[in-house]
C-alpha cells in the first residue's frame, strides 16, 4: 500500500512524542517531572463546567450548529476582542473551530498556492511550517535570536520578501521562547504587509499571558483589518486545552473560504463546549487572573534556578509559560541534552530544534507545572548536566534501560 506523496511533507508537534517516552520511562517504575507539554496544570474553572454541563444536559445542545459557530459565542468573542484587542469585528467575523490550529490550517489552504512563501518564525510552533509545506508552499524562516531578545528581526524578515511571498506568521507572546514583539516592531511588521500585499496571521494565543505591557494586536492597526487574520482561543488563559476551542477573526473577503473549509473538514464545533466558551468570556475573571499572577511566580523561580546552574543562561520571558534556556557550553545538541535529561535526571521538556533548526543549542521547558515540582525538576537539572559535565556521554534510553535490568 502507497501512501499519497504529500504525507512526506507534514511535521508533527513533539511535545507529544517526548510524552509518550517520558510515559514509557514512568512504566519502568521512574519519576518523572513533565516540563514538556504546554498546558496549564490547573483545572478549568467550575462556573465553565457548569455552562457546558447544562447545554449538554438541559440546553439541548447536542445538534449540529452553524459552521462558524453558535451566534451566542460569535457576538460574546467579537465583544471580547473589542474590550481586550481593540479589534472592530463583527459577530460574523468570527470563526470558531474546534481548538486553534484549524485557523493555521485554512489561512494555509485559503492563500497559498504552490511554491507560494510563508515567512514563519524560527524557533517556533513546528504546525506552521508543517502546515505550508503541507499545502505545497515553501516556509522560510525568519530566526529569532537570543541577542535581540528571541524577537522577529524585522529589517531581516523584509530582506526575506520575494514576489512569491503571500503570508506572514507572527507570534506574540511567543512558544517556545516567551518572547513578545514591540509595538515598533508590529508596526514596522504591518508597513510591510501593506507595501508588499501580504496577508499576517497573528497568532495571539497566548496575548492574556503578556506580562509587561499592553499588548497591541496588529489588526487593530491603519489598512490591516483586511490583511490580518487573528487567531486566539481558550486553551491557554483558561486552562481547557482538552475542549479544542479556537476562533479566527477572519477579514470578510476570507469568509467564504475558512467557511467552506469548515465544512469540508469538521462540519462545525462541539455545541455544548461553546456554552462553556461563553461562560468563559462572559463570567468571572478571578480565577484566570489567578492562573496569571501564578505563571508570574513560576517564571521567577524557573528562570532564577536555571542561571544559577553551571554552565546554564536563560533569559527572562515576557510572556507565554515557557522557559527558553541556553545550553549550548555542552557541546552536545539540544536533543541530546533534553534526552540526557530525561532518562538521567528525570526531567521531560524539549529540545529546541523541536521547534526548528533556529532552536539548536536550547532547551524548552514548561513552567505550566507546580512550584513544588519545579523546585524538583531544578535540583534534578543541575545535578544532572554536572554527571554530563564529567563524564561527557549522555544518557539515553539504551542506557536507561540496562540500568534498570
């Protein structure tokens, strides 16, 4: 049997796979930290569960609904964007899908034609330029680098403009690094999508996670609502990754596309989760502003114990729940190290070239996970990569393994 040719071009996220074999240690009978996924540790706040409950149990929300979403959630999501983005959106603006990479999906499908250009951060979050090549496009990375701060350089990112460029992927707060573009870069960003005819996706996922500042949605900026399509969704700020509920603002001449899309792929988002979106949006804030001042505390602790390790600098993080550190005075790779950590010290996070080839000589870990097991995952850090200091052979799963026959 013969697979179609265009699998060979589809990425996956391996934060899942680094799960899976940190999973597969935990069998053998050793503890694990898991500093590796991007989920908040907390449990959805109950007021939500209980919208999604009564849809479910008394609403009759167990139908089919409009293709772009319920309007009750479409109006709730336009007049959020209005009060936090300051974004002019109409209800029917609004797509909602059923968690966020659908958005990266259609924006791809919709736009690029083959051989078409995608500039894209690197290190970044590996769909997006899974997803171009996917489509027959061609990604070109834009490197974020330690020394401006893992921020998009933009003089570069317009050097990286051809006739063949049709999209541009930004991402602010930023995974894997926690960085978070100025509003002179977002300006200068959106001069060059009006002076070249480009579409931006901004990814703003993670805006609620912001920690200095007001962030400035792009959107919101001259001549951009008609170029720009904005992504967010629940998953981040109030701990639902497993409801799978994104949304797009999507410029209107782009409607009838993503629509057709969502036809033609998911027919339409859970009924009963978007109640519970609506609650998420329309009820208290307590609770995610909790979820907030915690990830505050947790990046102090994170940042301040990887730099007092040896051989270890990590800049601060200005959003997002990701620690970024540099590991590279190993002299080994990034996945190297991430694996000697996992299967000597018992510690799960990422390699950086997890998240492309910009990402070699760092580490990713997330701070989505108690103080206490941060604490933990830190003592087990240091002690660790001083064995690999002095023996110079990481550990690996081989290893692991006849360690524990």
């Amino acid at each position: 049997m013969k697979l179609a040719s265009r699998m060979e071009r589809i990425g996956t996220e391996t934060a899942f796979e680094a799960a899976a074999r940190a999973r597969a240690l935990e069998a053998t009978g050793r503890h694990v930290i898991h500093l590796e996924i991007g989920e908040p540790d907390f449990d959805t706040p109950r007021h939500i569960k209980d919208a999604a409950a009564r849809g479910l149990l008394d609403e009759g929300l167990t139908h089919y609904t409009a293709a772009t979403g319920i309007p009750p959630l479409r109006e709730a999501i336009a007049a959020d964007v209005k009060r936090w983005k300051k974004i002019d959106a109409t209800p029917d603006q609004v797509v909602v899908t059923p968690g966020a990479k659908p958005i990266m999906f259609y924006a791809m499908l919709a736009l690029i034609d083959e051989g078409d250009e995608v500039i894209y951060p690197n290190p970044g979050f590996p769909i997006y330029e899974s997803m171009a090549r996917y489509v027959g496009g061609t990604p070109v990375a834009a490197p974020l680098r330690e020394a401006n701060d893992f921020r998009m350089d933009v003089a570069e990112v317009e050097s990286l403009v051809t006739d063949r460029t049709r999209l541009i992927v930004i991402n602010s707060p930023h995974n894997p690094t926690g960085s978070i573009l100025t509003d002179a870069d977002i300006r200068e960003l959106a001069r060059i999508a009006v002076d070249r005819d480009l579409v931006i996706l901004a990814d703003e996922i993670y805006g609620r996670l912001q920690y200095e500042g007001e962030p400035l949605s792009i959107a919101t900026l001259p001549d951009m609502p008609d170029r720009t399509i904005t992504l967010d969704g629940f998953s981040k700020t109030f701990a639902m990754t497993g409801w799978r509920l994104g949304y797009g603002i999507i410029p209107e001449w782009l409607l009838p596309s993503f629509s057709r899309l969502v036809i033609n792929s998911v027919s339409c988002t859970n009924a009963f989760a978007q109640a519970g979106a609506i609650a998420a949006l329309t009820g208290p804030q307590d609770e995610p502003q909790r979820f907030r001042e915690e990830f505050i505390a947790r990046r102090q602790l994170i940042v301040d114990g990887l730099n007092a390790i040896d051989g270890v600098s990590c800049v601060m993080p200005h959003g997002a729940f990701y620690a970024f550190p540099n590991v590279s005075s190993f002299s080994r790779t990034s996945a190297e190290v991430a694996d000697h950590l996992l299967y000597d010290g018992g510690v799960c996070g990422l390699a950086g070239t997890a998240f492309g080839a910009h990402g070699e000589g760092y580490l990713r870990f997330s701070y989505a996970n108690s103080r206490e097991n941060i604490a933990t995952a830190l003592e087990r850090i240091g002690a660790s990569l001083a064995r690999l200091e002095r023996t110079g052979e990481p550990a690996t799963a081989a290893s692991a393994a006849s360690v524990q026959a």
